[in-house]
C-alpha cells in the first residue's frame, strides 16, 4: 500500500511514516519546506515538495499518481494567525480530497481535533482579536474540514484526538462519537491511523480519541 502524507514533517506525520515503512508499506510525505526532505526520509519514507497552499487540485493530482490512500495531518501550527487557520487546516484538507478523487484514491484520513464542532460562531471569525480567538477559528477550520470531508463519496475516517503528548505509546485507547476530555500520546494516534489504513477500518466513521483501556485495532473493529 502507497500512503501519501500531507503535512509530512509534523510529529505525527513523522511517526505515522516510520510505522507505515516498518509495516512494509511505502510512505509519501508531502512538505512545503525543501529543507524537511531530508527527516522525511530519515524515516524510511520518499517525500514530495509541494505547498498545499499554492497549488490547484490538477497539480496535486499529478503528484499522487500511484498512491492508494491519503491522510491529512497539517496544521497552520501555533503563532500562525486565524487566516492560515482557514488556509491550511481547512482549504488543504479540501484540496488533498479534491486531488485524490482526481487521482482515483478513495481512502481518506484525517487527523482533526477534539470537539471541533463546540467552536463560537461569534469569535471564530477573521481577523481574530486575540489568541482565544484565533483558536476558535482552528476548531472553525477543523469542523469545517471535517465536514466537507463527510460529505464526499469517498472511504473516510476521521480522527479526533484529544491533548496530544509527546511520551511512549501506550497502545490502548478509549473512542466513541464524543468522549471524555483527555490526552494521548502522538505516536497512539500515529498508530490509530495506521491500524484505520491497513485494518481498512472505522471506514465513514469520526470519532474522538484518548488514551484508553482498550487495545486499539479492537478499538476500532468495535467502532467500523
């Protein structure tokens, strides 16, 4: 299997390509900066420069020739105002889908956010006052996301986690529609994705994530 990764050199991205080469399947990181190449491959993966925010659909198709399945884990990340909010987390995850049904790719994952879809109508909007704001206009831009997402024909999974930490995976989580309010470390979710592509599981399913009791391909088997 040939997975393509938008956002390729975030931390999860990063894990999610280790696994994906381990499991003995080729990886795709896509990156915007040239000098990210290099950690791509350091994880056995190839990787692709383009900026999501810069090209149409057509373009992004041509570079996804030969992928089976794609996984949108970019972020604007922090400091980077409520317009990339919108321009990345939102309108790069419509155009990674817009290019994959060019493609021929119907599988389709992506990373989102807990409870994207509490955010304030009245405060999530551009020009943000203050970062309050700004971070209802990112769960504005996940929600948003998520939900053009859901409305595609496309064989989609969309994953919610919680407050992501950087310590050793625990290879147990807890799911649902909603759950709890809690934490999980990146390389879990890392590994919830990989279990979604290659279990072909949680297929139209979104769900929220956190670390749990339960091993995760049970976990999703009990949600598919």
């Amino acid at each position: 299997m040939k997975i393509a990764i938008a956002g390729g050199h975030g931390q999860i991205a990063l894990l999610l390509a280790r696994l994906i080469t381990e499991a003995g399947h080729e990886a795709i990181g896509i990156v915007r900066n040239p000098a990210h190449v290099s950690d791509v491959e350091q994880t056995g993966a190839a990787a692709i420069v383009a900026d999501l925010e810069q090209l149409d659909d057509d373009q992004l198709a041509l570079r996804l020739r030969g992928v089976d399945a794609v996984v949108f884990a970019a972020g604007a990340g922090p400091g980077s105002g409520a317009e990339r909010k919108l321009s990345v987390d939102r309108d790069a995850a419509a155009l990674l889908a817009d290019a994959a049904e060019r493609a021929g790719i119907d599988r389709y994952v992506m990373v989102s956010a807990m409870a994207a879809d509490t955010y304030d109508p009245e405060l999530a909007v551009v020009p943000a006052k203050d970062d309050a704001a700004v971070f209802q206009v990112y769960l504005r831009a996940k929600a948003e996301a998520d939900a053009d997402l859901r409305a595609r024909s496309m064989r989609w999974t969309i994953v919610r986690p919680g407050g992501l930490l950087d310590t050793p995976p625990q290879g147990t989580i807890a799911v649902g529609s909603t759950v709890p309010r809690g934490s999980i470390p990146r390389a879990d979710v890392a590994a919830v994705v990989l279990h979604a592509l290659l279990d072909d599981s949680a297929v139209g399913v979104q769900f929220e994530v956190t670390s749990g009791n339960t091993p995760i391909p049970a976990a999703l088997a009990a949600i598919s």
